[in-house]
C-alpha cells in the first residue's frame, strides 16, 4: 500500500500548530512586560479582553494561512529567507487582531505598549520556533528514519540526469538505495555514488532478495513500462512511472486525467481549489462594499454628471476580458458624449507607446470627470462586474477591442486571468509608465507571482493610491 503524499497546508501542520503556540506566547509576553505580573492583570476589570484575545488568537492565525502561502518551500529556506516570511506571517496575523478590535469596538482598552511588544515577540518567538523546529525535521530526515527504499530503473543514456533530478535531496520521503540499467551490465558500479544493483536480465532476482518499497521507471526506458510496472506492482510495489521530462519552461505543472488519458498541465500559474474559492470570496465582499459606495456615489454625482454634459450617467463599452472573452464593462461617465468620435483627432497625441491610448490634459474629459478619475470614483460601477464574475478585485486592467485586435501573441499572457479593478500596474505608478510593455511585463509578473498575499497587498496600496488623489489621469 502506497502513503499518498500530504499535501497543500496539510503538509506543514506542524509548523500551523507552533506558529499559534508561538502567538500565544508572545502575546502572554507583550501583556507579562507591560503589567509585569499576571496576578496583577487579574486585578484589572478590563483583564477579560486579553484573556477574548488569547482564544481567539488560533482563528485568527488559522484564516491568516487560507490567505497566504508561508509555508511554501518552508524546509528549503534559509534562516535569513526565513526573517521575511516570519515577518510577513506575524504582519498578517497582527492585523486579524486589528480587524478584530475594531469590529468589537474595543480597541481604545487596549494597552498600546502591550500590544506594540506582542508584535515584535510574535516575530522573534515564531522566528526562533521555525528555525528550531526545521532543524530537528532535516537532522531526522538526514537520519533517513521511516524512509522508504526506492530503486531507479533507466537507461545508461538518462540515468545521470534522472539521479540527480530525484536522488539527492535530503528533504525527500525516499531513500534511491540502487539504480538499475536496463540497456548495459553496470552491475557493481557505482552512478553518482549509488550502487549499479542489478540489469533488465536480473532485476526481479534482486527486487525478491531485498528490501525495496518503491520504483521509479524512467519514461526513457525501451522496455514496456506499462508491461514493467503492472508485473512490479502484482509484487506488492509501488511504482511511479516518468511521462513526461520537463524544463523551466513549464514550472508549474501537475497531474490530471482527462478520460483513459494521464496528462501533464502546465500554466504560468496553477490556483489551487482553496485559493480560487477564497479569491472569489473575497471578491463577492469586495463587490457588496463597492456598490453600496457606487449608489452614494450616484446620488452625490449623478445631478452633476448631467449638468455639464447632457446624457447618459453611466458609460458602458465592450471590454476584452479572460482569454478574449467579450464583456460590457461599466464606469460613470466622465467624458463628453462625442468622446469616441474625438479620439481619432487626437491619436496623434498619444502619450503610450503601444496598444493603449494616454493624455495628459484629455480635452475630452469633463469638469467633475477629472475629479472623478483623480480619486477614481468613475470605476465604482465596476463592482457589478466583479459581482457577476466577470472581473475580479485585482488583476489585469480590461483592454479596448480596438487594442486587442493589435495585441502580438506575447500581449494575450495578461489576458490569462479575469480583468480586475485594480493591479500591478495601477500601484506600480501608471500615470508615469508610457511603454505598454512595460504595462505587459508588470502584468505578466503578477499573474506568475500571483498568490492571495499578493492581492491582499495590491488593495491596500489602491486605497493608498486612491486617497492620495494619484488615479488616472
């Protein structure tokens, strides 16, 4: 029987439970310094917060690893990769406990100075807790305790490369105990100091005299390795079949099967079930707080939208959105009526170099629309769109059919996801970038980095942005 592999946040349980064992105690810590005896809290009326706090603390921490992903490639960090990643994770979980303050109102009983000294001992306690902890995992893996024992099955031609690829990790739940070359006697060598154990003629000889659990079968092989691998696994083994070699021109991939067929997915950026139920969660919230903004919004600007230019409230046009999909994209009209009309006269002043259309000063632009697009007030209605699906909170910004029909093949890699509200582009200076692909090299950038972090981040520098009056122009 074959153990399949943890996966996901499952895997790092572990380090979940110790980072919120690490957050009691550094908040036990920030309350012991301030009050110096916890006998002495007790005296205080208000100490029941803190004790609220300490037993809601795991939830919050909990929700902080459904958003992020901290422990990815935790055991392959080093001590100083580690420094950011703790930093990140007690950033997150500090500002759940904000959230969750303020949503009781009971943020003004708080001590400042404690919770001040619990951030910083939630940093140095989780710190020193993962380090600790990743040692005591890598010296047990190093000790090969409970590994399995895996035999190499190749050709003398691949078997260099498939040895390095899978054999030499210490972090791996396997043991490669031997190799076997199927087109070549090798018995008794050594390849990259795993002993030759045994040739296609001797193989089931060795695997009936020793200790093997597992088979990993080279797709190189000239041998039938389905005929291989049903005859190994009537033995009682496990065998894991190579399909397919791979580069770094397909670093995302995983397996699925589509009928009788096995197949290998790659993307520039593979989502996990949890963190697409969770984007679109947090768009849907994003989106109810959106239109209730729009409908005051409406209310405040829809008299003056028509008093200086006689028409319709709302602009509505057909954007490109996932992949070529056509949409009907939504924003409060902030340009006079014959606005498409005039763009052809003043293509010549075009500030983009590429497939959008940019200028300073757009004649186009009516009174109330320049302040509408400084603090980006026009884009509210858009939270339909997100409501509905077909544009997310973050992600790439929407392009013209006219634009679209002028993209290079390279350009559609930003049209991979859902459009969004806001991106990389909008917080990375958009007013100021004048190159579309540059435009394009920032959102590619998101789409291969994505991660909810990522988003959580990229919205709160949009209200930075938005309040500091830098929207469109």
């Amino acid at each position: 029987m074959y153990k399949k592999k943890k996966r996901s946040w499952v895997k790092h349980l572990d380090f979940i439970i110790l980072d919120m064992i690490a957050a009691e105690l550094a908040l036990f810590i920030g309350v012991y310094i301030k009050f110096h005896s916890v006998i002495f809290l007790d005296r205080f009326e208000w100490y029941n917060l803190y004790q609220s706090l300490a037993k809601i603390l795991p939830f919050i921490d909990l929700t902080g690893v459904l958003f992020t992903e901290t422990y990815t490639g935790i055991l392959r960090r080093t001590k100083y990769q580690e420094i950011t990643s703790t930093v990140w994770h007690s950033l997150i979980n500090f500002l759940g406990v904000l959230l969750y303050m303020y949503a009781n109102q009971t943020s003004y009983y708080y001590s400042r100075f404690a919770l001040g000294a619990f951030g910083i001992a939630m940093i140095v306690v989780t710190y020193i807790v993962r380090v600790f902890w990743k040692r005591i995992i890598r010296r047990r893996k190093l000790l090969d305790v409970n590994k399995s024992s895996m035999v190499v099955v190749a050709e003398s031609t691949t078997v260099e490369h498939c040895l390095s690829e899978i054999a030499h990790s210490p972090y791996t739940e396997f043991k490669v105990e031997g190799v076997v070359v199927v087109d070549k006697d090798m018995t008794g060598q050594e390849i990259q100091g795993i002993p030759v154990v045994a040739n296609a003629d001797s193989l089931f000889e060795y695997l009936r005299t020793n200790v093997v659990d597992e088979i990993f079968l080279d797709g190189n092989t000239r041998a039938s390795e389905e005929s291989l691998a049903g005859r190994l696994v009537e033995q009682g083994l496990t065998v894991h079949m190579s399909l397919i070699h791979t580069n770094n021109l397909m670093p995302n991939r995983i397996m699925e099967t589509y009928g009788d067929y096995v197949v290998l997915t790659t993307s520039m950026h593979i989502a996990n079930n949890r963190q697409a139920f969770l984007k679109r969660l947090m768009d849907i919230c994003g989106a109810i707080v959106g239109l209730i903004l729009a409908f005051i919004a409406f209310v405040i600007f829809a008299p003056v939208i028509k008093l200086q230019s006689p028409g319709p409230v709302f602009f509505t046009q057909t954007r490109i959105g996932k992949n070529g999909r056509r949409f009907r994209f939504y924003k409060f009209r902030t340009m006079y009526i014959d606005a498409e009309e005039r763009k052809k006269e003043l293509m010549s002043q075009n500030e983009m170099k590429g497939n959008m259309f940019k200028m300073e000063n757009d004649p186009r632009v009516t009174p109330i629309g320049h302040f509408l697009r400084k603090y980006s007030i026009d884009e509210l209605p858009q939270f339909w769109n997100v409501l509905i699906g077909e544009m997310s909170l973050v992600g790439t910004r929407p392009p013209l059919e006219e634009e679209y029909e002028n993209y290079a093949l390279h350009h559609k890699a930003r049209l991979s996801i859902k459009p969004g509200l806001t991106g990389m582009w909008q917080v990375s200076g958009r007013s100021d970038i004048k190159d579309f692909e540059k435009v394009v090299a920032l959102d590619t950038e998101y789409i291969s980095n994505w991660s909810l972090g990522l988003d959580i981040k990229i919205i709160f520098k949009t209200i930075a942005v938005v309040f500091g009056g830098k929207g469109s122009k």
